[in-house]
C-alpha cells in the first residue's frame, strides 16, 4: 500500500539558521498535506499542496510538492523556537484516509 | 467555537479493564478519525466514520478494540480487555466533505497508560 516517508527524523537546528525536511511516496499522490504537533499537543494542520510543482509560502515555511507529485518539502527559514515540534507529512489512501508520515522533531538550540 | 472534544485526557488503568475514550466532533463535520500515537509506531488510523456509519476499520488492533458512532456529535473508543501494549495517546480528529483541504482538526488526545 501506499506509504509515505519523511527524512530525516530528527533535526537539531541553531536558532536563526534554515533547514528543510523531506516527505516521499511509494505512489502518486493527489495531494499532500503538513502538519505541525508540539510537544505534549496534537496534530494541526498547515497546508495543502494539490498541484503538480505547486509552492506555497507561509511567513518563514515554503512549502513545496515535486513536479511528479511523489515528493513534497518544508524548508523554514530563519528558525525560531516557536518551530519546535514534529512536522508531519500524509498522503491521502483515498480522499478521506490519510496516510501520515513518521515525522520529523525538530529541536532548536538558542 | 469549540473544537474538537475528547474525554478523559488522562487514563491510568489496570491490564484486564475496560477502558472507553470519548469524542464529540466539530459540529457540522461529518468525518471522524481515531488515531492511535506511539513513538514506536507513530500516528496510525484506527477507523473512520462518515456520517455516523464505519467506513474502514481495518487499522484496529485487534478484537479487543470496538468503536462506536451513535450520533453525529458522539463516538467511543472501547478497549475491553486493555493490556500494557495499549498504552497510547489516542487522538479522535473530524473532517468536512467538501472543504477545500478535507484538512483533519484534531483533538487534544486521551493519554492511555494500562499498568
């Protein structure tokens, strides 16, 4: 079935440097969407990407969907420690069922 | 406007009893999403719900695991026996047909610990 991994797992980031963390699928996706879970919280939603090569920007998050529509990325910039959390990544199994990546826990160092 | 409501946000309970987790969604959704979270496995979809009615269950467990959507503002998550290895935050999450994202709005979670 269709899975949807994420690179890396972790990411240590020093506060006011970027970083970009990866989403891919087995399969073609019609979308993709990213989460945002800090911790002790739950899952909340950020975006939807739809198109092929589509980017979307929200203040210091590009978000962005690979032209084959089988991988996605998140890049922040300029990160703060309002960014700590686990990002997530899903895929839909059919047009309700999502399919979540693992994650990636992303921790700053002030 | 409330979002979504689970009940209790903690349980602490005995391998052997039962345990119910409860959800009422955002009104008007008409999706509903049982995850279960572990750091070993992540977010797993238990089963889902449109308009009251299972649509997929085939993410739960095994037996022992049971849910139930008696109404549209209401569903239960029963654990009968629990054992240890149920020991999870369960998210219950809802969903519009017809949303531009069909984005999920989670709730807080139940935080399950079975000694």
């Amino acid at each position: 079935g269709q899975q949807v991994m994420q690179i890396p797992q972790y990411q240590h980031v020093q506060e006011g440097e970027d970083f970009t963390t990866y989403c891919n699928s087995s399969t073609t996706l019609s979308n993709i969407q990213w989460y945002k879970q800090r911790p002790g919280g739950h899952p909340v939603f950020l975006i939807q990407l739809v198109k092929s090569g589509e980017v979307k920007k929200q203040k210091r998050l590009t978000f962005q969907f690979g032209e084959a529509k089988k991988n996605s990325s998140l890049h922040i910039t300029a990160t703060q420690t309002t960014d700590v959390g686990t990002y997530f990544c899903a895929g839909p199994v059919n047009d309700y069922k999502l399919s979540f990546g693992a994650g990636t826990t992303v921790t700053v160092r002030a | 406007d409330a979002g979504v409501i689970q009940s209790p946000r903690h349980e602490v309970t005995e391998m052997g009893q039962e345990v119910t987790l409860r959800c009422k969604p955002i009104s008007g959704h008409d999706y509903l999403f049982w995850y279960r979270q572990t750091m070993m496995r992540g977010l797993e979809l238990l089963i889902y719900f449109n308009n009251n009615v299972p649509i997929d269950d085939s993410g739960m467990p095994e037996d022992r695991f049971s849910a139930k959507m008696p109404n549209a503002s209401f569903s239960t998550l029963k654990i009968q026996p629990s054992e240890p290895r149920d020991s999870a935050v369960y998210f219950c999450a809802s969903s519009l047909v017809g949303a531009m994202a069909h984005e999920q709005f989670f709730g807080p979670g139940t935080r399950l610990t079975v000694l």
